[in-house]
C-alpha cells in the first residue's frame, strides 16, 4: 500500500529501481507488438470473415493455424537462424548498446516483436474471423445489403463492431502477456525487459524482485480486462442491432 517493494536480496538495491530500469524497455516491445497485432489480426480478420468458405479465408484461416501450432520458441529460433545468422539483416541478440534504449536501436525489437506477433496473432484474428462470418449472415447486415448500401459502409458501420466483441477480451489478455513481458521472447534475445528480470530473480531466489514483478503482472492483467469489459460494453448495442 505504501509503494515500497523492499529491496533486492541479491544486489541490495530497491526493488523500484529495478523494475523502473526494466518496465520502458517491456512497455517499448509491448507496444511495438500490440502496433503490429491489432492491425494484422482486424485486417486479416475482417477479410477473411467476409469471403468465410472461399479460398482467401481458407488460406488465411489454415496460416493463423500453423502459427498457433508453431512453439513460441521454435518460432523466434527459425527467425534467429534467417534473419541474422543466415541474412545478417537483423542482430541476433536484442541488447541495446551502452547508455541507449531500444528506441535508439529500433533493429533490436524486430525479432522479439515478430516473436510476440506469432503467438498471439493466430486466436485473436480466428475469433475476429469467426464474429465477422456471424455477423455477415445477419439479417440486418442482409438488408442493409439490399437497401444498396455500399459494401464498405456495411463492413465498417455493422459487421466490423460485432466482429470485435468475442475477440476484445482475448486480445486484453494479449495486452497483459505483451506489456507484462514476454518471456520466452526476452530470454531468448537477450532483451532487457522485466520478463528477463524476472527470470534472473527466480533462479537467485530473489523473492521480493519476484513478488513485485508479479503484482505488476497482475495489476496490468486486471486493468487490461477492465478495458476491454468496457469496450465490449460500448459494442453490445451494435452487436445487438445486427443480430
């Protein structure tokens, strides 16, 4: 209640200090993710649930399926093992050079934002798909259709918003993974991020670096699900008027 996490049993130092050096650097990849999520998964979605049963929906259907059968692991080794030990475009190691942030070396993020993509890209843009197919089939949707209203009105004004509401919660917990850290992805790219911090506290047994990293962890879980309660809130009407 008073804001103090102790300090760390290894290095002495305040808790917050630590978490403070690490939590920008999670925020940045989060953020980064979520820029690259959203779109992809809306985009994808959307064109996918309105041509549902043709061959565009199912390829991107049978692609979102084979990212979500891929470890999150495998996935960042393949990318490791093209883009930097094969094509030398990307550095392998995600660790910003001395006294910068990764903000100064955008390179550093693409791997573990690629990473943190395929893991959650896959469940949000199927439910996306899934609520766009329903919604297409409604008759509201039919006789807007019939009324001659043009086809990207209907998409956007009627069939996008109800498409949105089962994918909301879900992808709130893909806020809650992203900027809570990630921790396959940081570990594996060496990224200085919270996940790795907590990793490292684990193996020290460093209980109070642990404790605080988790309540952080939770406090962005439940207000990322506050969110997206209310956002699904704002949807219901439409939702309900396209049923």
């Amino acid at each position: 209640m008073r804001g103090d996490f102790g300090a760390s049993y290894a290095n002495g130092r305040p808790v917050g200090e630590l978490i403070a050096d690490r939590f920008g650097n999670s925020l940045v990849l989060g953020l980064g993710a979520l820029t690259v999520l959203v779109p992809l998964s809306v985009g994808f979605g959307l064109w996918a649930g309105l041509r549902a049963g043709r061959r565009g929906d199912r390829v991107v259907s049978g692609t979102a399926l084979g990212l979500a059968a891929v470890p999150e692991f495998v996935t960042g080794a393949v990318l490791m093992a093209v883009f930097a030990a094969g094509l030398g475009w990307l550095p392998a190691v995600s660790l910003p050079g001395a006294g910068q942030g990764p903000l100064d070396e955008p390179s550093v993020l693409v791997l573990p934002v690629l990473t943190l993509v395929s893991v959650s890209l896959a469940q949000n843009l199927r439910l996306v798909r899934a609520g766009v197919a329903e919604a297409a089939r409604s008759p509201a949707v039919v006789a807007a259709r019939l009324n001659g209203v043009p086809e990207l009105r209907v998409a956007v004004r009627y069939v996008l918003p109800a498409g949105l509401g089962p994918a909301v919660p879900v992808l709130a917990r893909s806020v809650a993974y992203l900027l809570g850290g990630a921790l396959v992805a940081e570990s594996l790219f060496g990224y200085p991020g919270l996940a790795a911090l907590l990793v490292d506290a684990t193996a020290g047994r460093d209980v109070p670096v642990v404790q605080a990293v988790a309540l952080l962890g939770a406090a962005v879980a439940v207000a990322a699900n506050l969110a997206a309660d209310f956002a699904v809130h704002l949807l219901e009407p439409v939702r309900g008027h396209t049923r």
